[in-house]
C-alpha cells in the first residue's frame, strides 16, 4: 500500500498570541506543525508555539518571504500548507487538502484556496477577499516565496483549485486596522524606493479615488454595510500614505545625496 503523502502546516507570526491558540486548533489534520517567529515579538507568541507545534524557530523579520521559506525550509512534509494565524482551516477544507494531495491521478505541484474575510466584525461578500484565491498548497521542493511585502509562490508545475474556503477573521478592529495600515504601508514605501520606482503625481492624486471607487462602486462595497464604508475609505487613504511614506523616502534620499 502506498503511503499516504505527509503535509507540514507553515506559519510565521508577530505578536499573535490571541490568534495563534485558535489556528492550531484548526490544524490538528496536519502532520506537522512549523511556525517562524518574529524575533521581534513582544508577547507570548514563542512560548505557545514552542509547547504546542513541532517546529518553532525565531528569526529576525527581513521581508514576508524570506520568512515564509525559513518555515518551508524547515518542514519535512511532501506537501506544505500556508496559513496565517489569524486564518482557520475548518474540516471541509482539512478534508478536501487531505484529498487532493492523495489523488495521485491529479498531477497538480499546488493548489489555489479561497479567502473569506470578516472585517472588522462582519463577514464580507462584496469588496473583501471574496475573489481571493491564493496558492496555499504545493508539494514541497516544487515552490518558494517570492516579493518582499505581497508575496507569492513561484510554482514549477500545474495549479489547480480548492473549493471550500479559509476562514479569515483579519480586521476584528479598528486599531488593528490603523496598525496594519501603517505596518503595511511602511514596507511597501521601502520596497518601492528599493525598486527604483518614481514618485508619480497621479499615485497621490488619483490612485486613492480610483482605490475607493473600484471597491466600493465597481464591487458594491456598500453591500458591506457601513463597515464597508470604512473598509473601501481607508484602502483608498493606505494607497495614499504609502506613496507619501515612498515620496519622504526618496526625498530623504535626496537630501544626504546633496549633504555628501
């Protein structure tokens, strides 16, 4: 009888020692659990992966995906299954990975799995990540991370899709949401200015509006009720905060160039 392909769940956290106890009780499926800490914790979060998950290592956050393939590097499982500590797999879904990594008819190297968000208290149906559908699932040794702040998997081989979604409590309040906003925005900012990339008047100017309106009018955002009010209005304004953070950056930049 052949064996059955062995699955290595992978989380890296941050000061998630509300959200970590949850998602690894929705991990019981898996055969093993990695998490990759960031050094830079400052609550229990270490401590609760090192009594409960397999493997925990703590590591200095450079970028999203250098953490992200410390914890693949360090799994031994056929398949890796990434999840964010605020994200739960439920049965369904532990079923139907379970399934697809077992069909060996298939010949898929990953798997494409829906998001469903509830944002700040509320599930979302129109301008959440509803149409979400990332690569969480792949054979480890056929993909890695790649992109410093929105990253993904660079696969060699076939995706396919899962049905049945995670379940994603992201945004539970609105400090959460201002703390987000101004973590993400910073490190977008610095991979930008990394890049090489111009400062352009219509990033600041019109990119904003147009943020706002594709969410809230192209997707009735408004169908979210006032919480998608909220949510479409400040994905508008962090489109904005980031290109001033990258503008002070170059600015910055600038500066010590003409002191030198």
């Amino acid at each position: 009888m052949a064996r059955r392909p062995r699955i290595s769940a992978l989380i890296i956290a941050r000061d998630e020692a509300k959200n970590l106890p949850g998602c690894l009780a929705s991990l019981g499926w898996a055969d093993e659990v990695v998490v990759v800490v960031d050094a830079a914790s400052r609550d229990r979060t270490y401590q609760i992966a090192r009594h409960r998950v397999d493997r925990v290592l703590l590591r200095p956050f450079d970028d999203f995906a250098s953490q992200r393939n410390a914890a693949l590097d360090a799994a031994s499982g056929d398949w890796v299954f990434a999840i964010d500590a605020d994200e739960r797999a439920t049965p369904a879904l532990a079923a139907q990975v379970r399934a697809a990594v077992a069909d060996r008819r298939s010949g898929h190297a990953g798997y494409r799995v829906p998001i469903r968000s509830e944002i700040l208290g509320r599930p979302f149906g129109y301008s959440g990540t509803q149409d979400d559908r990332p690569l969480r699932l792949f054979r480890r040794g056929r993909g890695r991370w790649v992109g410093a702040v929105h990253e993904t998997v660079a696969l060699r081989g076939t995706i396919g899709d899962l049905s049945e979604p995670l379940r994603h409590r992201t945004i539970p309040n609105m400090n959460v949401f201002l703390y987000k906003l101004n973590k993400y925005t910073s490190l977008e900012a610095i991979e930008f200015a990394r890049q090489g990339r111009p400062v352009r008047p219509w990033d600041l100017t019109l990119r904003p509006f147009w943020t706002f309106a594709k969410l809230y009018v192209a997707k009735q955002g408004y169908r979210d009720g006032p919480e998608g009010l909220v949510f479409c209005a400040l994905s508008g304004v962090s489109v904005a905060v980031r290109h001033w953070k990258h503008r002070e950056l170059i600015r910055r930049a600038e500066a010590r160039r003409r002191a030198a």
